[in-house]
C-alpha cells in the first residue's frame, strides 16, 4: 500500500503553505511532513498535486460522516488506510477508474490486491509518462511550457513528473480547466433560454464542492427570491440550474459561490408579456474558434445595456487544432468537446470578452454543424455519409448515433439551455430528439425565433463541379427544388409557422427569425450548405410568409462571415420568375474566425472565403490579384460585392441591398455589404414609432499568427459603428 510519505510532496507543500516554510527555516519544526502529519491534514492543506482535502470530502459524502463521527481523523487518513484499496479519487490530478482502464495489465494487479493504482503511479507510472487522469494532456502542458517540453525531449524527466515534483509548487497550469492563479470560477456566469417566468443559470467551478445561486432583484442580494445548490464532482462539467419563479419585465441579479468562496455576479431580465410596447434592444453575432481568442469583436456588448444576446451557431470549430486541445484535428470524446467549450469562455491575455458578455445579460443559443463537424445534416443515413468514420453506421440517422449525443450533450452543457424534446411528431428523424427550436415574445415589440438547421437536414447537395456549365448548374438548382429535401425537418417547420401566426395576429411588431445559415440568394459558392440547397423548403416557408401577410420579418442570420442585407425573393421552381416578399433577411459577421489555406491562415470573413476558395470560373484570377493588392475593407467589399451583384443578376436573383422594400428603409452610414470586420450587430426597435435600427460593429479582422506575434495590437482593437440603416415598420 502507499503510505502517507508517498503522497507528501516537500517543495509543494512548503510552496503552498508559507507560514509553515518560515516555520522550518526558522527551526521550529524539522521539515513539512512533520507539519502535515501533525497539523496540516486536519487543517485542509493539501499535502501534494495527487491529494486534495477538499475534493476528496466533496466527492465523497460518506467520508465526511466518518469524519464527523470521529472513525477516521481526516478524510487523509481515510484515503491512506481505506480508499485508495476502494480506487477512489484522491484529486482532480488522479483518477483510479481511468488509470486502470487506460493500463489493463496493471489493473488485473490491482484487483488481486498486490497493489494499488495510486502506488503504482506514484513509484512507476509518472516516470514512464502515464497519464493518471484525463484532464491532464501532456501536449497541452508541454506547448505551455517550452523549457519542459526540452527537458523531456532529453529525457530527463516526463511531463506529468516534472508538474508532479516541480511545476505544481510553481503554480503552472497541467489543465486549461484550473487555472492555479486565476479565478475558481473562470467562466464566470451566464443565463439563458429565458421566458417572462424562468431562466436557466450557468456556470463552472474549478474546484470540487458545493456550489450556491442566489437571486434577486437587488444587487446587494437582499431577501433574495431563491437559493439554489449543486454539487460539483466533475470539474469539466457546467452547473447548470433553473429558476421558474420570475416576474415578466423584470430585471435580475443572481449570483454563483463555490466552496472555495469565489463569487461571481450576472445580471439578465425576462420578457415583457405580449401587449407590453416599451421597445428592444438586442445583439447577435455568429462563427466562433477558440485560436482566436479573446473576442475583442464583442468588447463592448455589456455596455449596451442589451435585452439580450444571439449566438448563431458555430460557437466553437471541433474540427480545427486550438491551442487548449494541441494537435487534436478533430473533437471526438466528451473532454474533447469540453475543451473547446471551456476554451471560448476562459480567460486569455487576461481578457475574457465572451464571458463578460454572458454574465452581462441573457443568451439565446443556436448551434451549427462546426460545433460537431464541418458539413454534418442530422437527418442523413451515417451509413450513406461521407462521415460515417466519425459518426459511425449505427442509427436510423447520424442523430441517432453516439457521436453526434457526444457533441450536442457538450454544446448543452456549455450553453444555458433547458432541456425540451420533440415528442411523436409522425417524422422519426425528429421523434423523441432534442428540441432546440425556440419561440419567445418579447412584450409587442418584436418576438424570437432560433432555428436548429443542422439537426434534422438532408445531406447537402453536391457543390456544381464546373460552375462555367448551364448543365450543371440547372441540375443542381433542379435537385435542391426536390420537395422531399428538408432543412428543418417537418415538425420544426411547422412549430415556425404556427408561432409566426400566432406573433402576426398577438400584433408583436417585428419577427426576428434567427438562421445559423443564410436563406437570401447568395450565388453558387456553397449554396448546398446554406437555404438556397434547400429550395423547396425555403419556398414554403416564404410563400407562407407572403401568403398570410405576416409583416416585419427579419431573418437574422450567421453563416456568411459577414454583414450582407438584401430583400427575399423565391421561386416556385428553379426555371420561373422571382416572386417579391417583404420579408428581409441581416446578415451576421463572425465574432472571431478563420481559414486554412494549409501554409497559412486568413481571417475568416465571406469577402476572404469567396476570393480564396470560390471557383476560378466563378471569379477571375485578374479579379483575384486586384483583390490581392487592395488595402481596406471598404474597398475590399466594393470589389467583392461587385462580383457577386454579376453572379446575382446571372440567375435573377435580388441584388443585395433594401431598395424595393416596403419597410422603406435608410441607410445611414457604410452599406448594406460589409463581409471584412469580426464583429456583431445589434437591434433596436424604438418604443414609440417601432422603427428599427440596425448598427453593425466591427474590427480589423486577424488570424491566431497575428495574435501570436503582436498580441497587443488586436486586444486594442475596439469594434465601432461600419454599417448603420434604420427599417420603418409596415
């Protein structure tokens, strides 16, 4: 067995503890061990990185009442004489189950009771470069480290040693889930899927233990409305609690305490009942990648003063390699997802832009296919998909498989979302699955509508191999008028229409329906992934739009990389004439994206995209190397906007722009066209006329090079008005 010397690390905890190091270098006791042995371990010190006091009596209750009750002196003693025969946990830094099951040999030791998992990491395992829990990525630790990773390139020690007997007392990071001189709570907080009576509440502790909520409508938390608890024993994992005790229209302050003490504050307020015109204010964004944090696109978001906060899907790039999860192409495991997730709410520089806004008012959350991979259509047979190494070929769809509950558990976990599920809806790509589909009022001013466009889809056409054949093209545009091809799948579609009505005839102004995916007519370059592969369906939706005068609708939508604004239009087969709507759809810019042209990144706008990987038939090389040597993104949209006008008017398609619109709008400042900024756009309906106002904010876009090499100069960029128009309402 391993005795209590095994598990005591002198340097580590003289390090932690400095009243205890001038205690022994004054002579007063002969060394650390002593203290711990005597003192330290009914004080809760921690006597090493592989036992901590406090996680062990949190994730075992039972020990703490043998505590109590005076059978064992410590939850230390308890561990040295019982638990590490029972392969319970003693840290965060060890995980018994895991450490046996990734050493099958040594398990099969172990349970003859020659010896335990601990004992055998600590005398072997640490030396031969084993990792004894799942949190720990040696890559991780060694990119975080150079001078570590030389030394191991040497061999003179492994990794998880050096953290183990040097880097621990130094207070370096093994994990992006602790931050050893940050805050407990690093993600700080956020709330979201808020209705006028409830909300949910998230957060994440990093260390193990009771962690409390309160709200209320003060910020001194006087007579606070509740108090809500959960236990923490998996650090990666969110808390994630509701409250369905709330006031319409009513402002709230809640805060997260953990077990440590650390405490961080948010604030949100719920919806205002129909009937209710005091207008609205709200911001949406879309296209995340955890390389490019912080997000200084949305710096100024809390300053706002916000109803709320869109997120279009696409939070995090699972299949592109980021700093917190190093040579990893692809997210695959549920800690795989958990990193990345933890990567965009975590500070970075010092700055956490993403995190300040959640805490700062309330999130309404879409996800996309780049939160699981890129190009993934929920309602496709996995043993007909081009994926189906990833996902497997069991299940009736890929949502049926276990990778693809991999990745949505994630994204609900990191996301403040509740749980709803589609009950018998007569479809089976949609029966029994998660609802994401959301539908929320707020008062008369303008309701919310998020679309879950990955879910339930079809596989995405294939893209026109040679966009210079007429063949070609029209067979694609005849493929995507298929009746049977679904975006949303039917139930989804159907939940829209009916809160549509039931908005239009409540007399809520404005319908913001929120897109991951664009639905105005963009041209051929990717059409399969967005609306436009989608025809038929798209031409329901709009012609029921049209059909049943529902007025003011706005699809507000990510997935282009930019600000693009233009009126919608369909056809009732791809070869007749464009029908007029008064429906519009904003495009949203990308908080902070990009793309691999293998040598090198560029930013990850749509005027980038489409000049670097749309077709040389489609866009000329003289256009491509004008393009090369403009210098501003002003120019840079002209040029591009140009270039896709001559693409529209080849199909007959709207030109990009409000200029036939019944909503009469007037643009103000830029254009209705500005695809070279990461940014977002805010929304405010006026509460006396109902006109809305529209300012998109940007910044210089970057690449993860950029903020490598000159760090400081993206954190000084502050996003500022490019693009501003106001919308009568009908």
């Amino acid at each position: 067995m391993l005795q209590a010397n095994g598990l005591f690390n002198e340097s580590f905890y003289l390090a932690q503890n400095p009243d205890v190091a001038a205690a022994v270098a004054n002579g007063i006791i002969p060394n650390g061990f002593q203290h711990f042995i005597e003192s330290g371990q009914f004080q809760v010190r921690q006597p090493s990185p592989l036992y901590d006091e406090s996680y062990y009596l949190a994730t075992n209750p039972d020990v703490v009442q043998f505590v109590n009750s005076g059978a064992f002196a410590s939850g230390f003693q308890h561990y040295i004489t019982q638990g590490q025969f029972e392969n319970r946990n003693p840290s965060v830094l060890f995980n018994s189950s895991y450490y046996l099951t990734e050493n099958p040999a040594l398990a099969a030791i172990v349970a003859q009771g020659n010896i335990t998992g601990i004992e055998h990491f600590v005398n072997f395992g640490q030396f031969e470069d084993r990792s004894p829990t799942p949190f720990y990525n040696s890559k991780y630790y060694l990119a975080q480290n150079p001078d570590v990773a030389i030394a191991v390139a040497r061999d003179e020690l492994t990794g998880i040693e050096h953290y183990i007997n040097i880097g621990a007392a130094e207070n370096r990071q093994f994990t992006p889930f602790i931050q050893p001189q940050g805050s407990s709570l690093p993600n700080r907080v956020a709330t979201g899927d808020t209705t006028p009576n409830s909300t949910v509440f998230l957060t994440r502790s990093s260390v193990a233990g009771t962690v409390s909520l309160e709200y209320a409508n003060n910020l001194n938390f006087i007579n606070p409305l509740g108090i809500l608890y959960s236990n923490v024993t998996d650090i990666t994992e969110p808390v994630k609690l509701t409250a369905n005790n709330l006031t319409p229209n009513t402002q709230y302050f809640y805060r997260f305490t953990n077990t440590e003490g650390t405490s961080s504050v948010g604030s949100f307020r719920t919806p205002a009942a129909i009937g209710t015109q005091q207008g609205l204010r709200f911001g949406a964004t879309a296209d995340g990648q955890g390389e490019l944090m912080p997000y200084m696109s949305v710096n100024n978001v809390p300053e706002r003063n916000l109803d709320f906060f869109v997120g279009l899907g696409n939070t995090i790039s699972a299949d592109t390699i980021s700093p917190d999860l190093p040579e990893v192409q692809q997210a695959v495991t549920p800690l795989d997802f958990r990193t990345k997730y933890n990567e965009i709410v975590s500070p970075r520089l010092e700055l956490n832009p993403w995190a300040n806004l959640q805490a700062a008012t309330t999130i309404y959350s879409t996800w996309n296919d780049q939160n699981l991979i890129t190009g993934f259509a929920g309602g496709e047979i996995p043993a007909l998909s081009a994926q189906q190494l990833f996902f497997g070929t069991d299940g009736q769809f890929i949502n049926n498989t276990a990778q693809f509950n991999i990745g949505l558990q994630a994204w609900k976990e990191y996301n403040p979302v509740g749980n709803q599920v589609y009950s018998e809806t007569g479809d089976p790509r949609t029966t029994n699955q998660e609802k994401l589909y959301r539908y929320q009022p707020f008062g008369s001013d303008g309701a919310l509508f998020l679309l879950d466009a990955s879910s339930f889809r079809d596989a995405p056409l294939p893209q026109v191999p040679d966009p210079a054949l007429d063949s070609q093209i029209n067979q694609f545009l005849a493929s995507s008028f298929d009746p049977n091809r679904t975006l949303l799948g039917k139930a989804q579609l159907e939940d829209l229409k009916i809160n549509l009505l039931a908005a239009q005839n409540s007399g809520v102004s404005w319908k913001f329906i929120c897109s991951p995916v664009p639905i105005q007519n963009l041209g051929l370059y990717d059409s399969a992934n967005r609306w436009e592969g989608y025809a038929a369906e798209r031409r329901d939706l709009l012609q029921f739009i049209d059909q049943n005068n529902i007025e003011n609708v706005v699809f507000v939508s990510g997935g282009a990389g930019g600000t693009i604004v233009n009126e919608l239009t369909y056809q009732l087969n791809f070869d007749q004439p464009q029908i007029k709507t008064d429906a519009i759809e904003i495009t949203v810019g990308a908080i902070g994206d990009q793309l691999d042209l293998g040598s090198t990144f560029i930013p990850g706008t749509w005027g980038s995209e489409i000049m670097n990987f749309s077709s040389i038939d489609t866009i000329t090389q003289d256009a491509k190397d004008i393009y090369a040597g403009l210098d501003t993104a002003s120019s840079k949209d002209q040029l591009v906007q140009n270039i896709l006008s001559n693409q529209l008017n080849q199909f007959g398609y709207d030109p990009i722009g409000l200029d036939e619109t019944k909503l009469n709008a007037e643009l103000i400042k830029g254009s209705y066209f500005a695809v070279h900024n990461f940014g977002w756009t805010e929304f405010i309906v006026d509460p006396q006329t109902q006109k809305l106002q529209v300012n998109v904010y940007g910044i210089e876009p970057y690449t993860q090079t950029d903020i490598q090499s000159i760090p400081a100069n993206i954190i000084n960029r502050q996003p500022e008005v490019i693009s501003q128009f106001v919308i009568n309402s009908i």
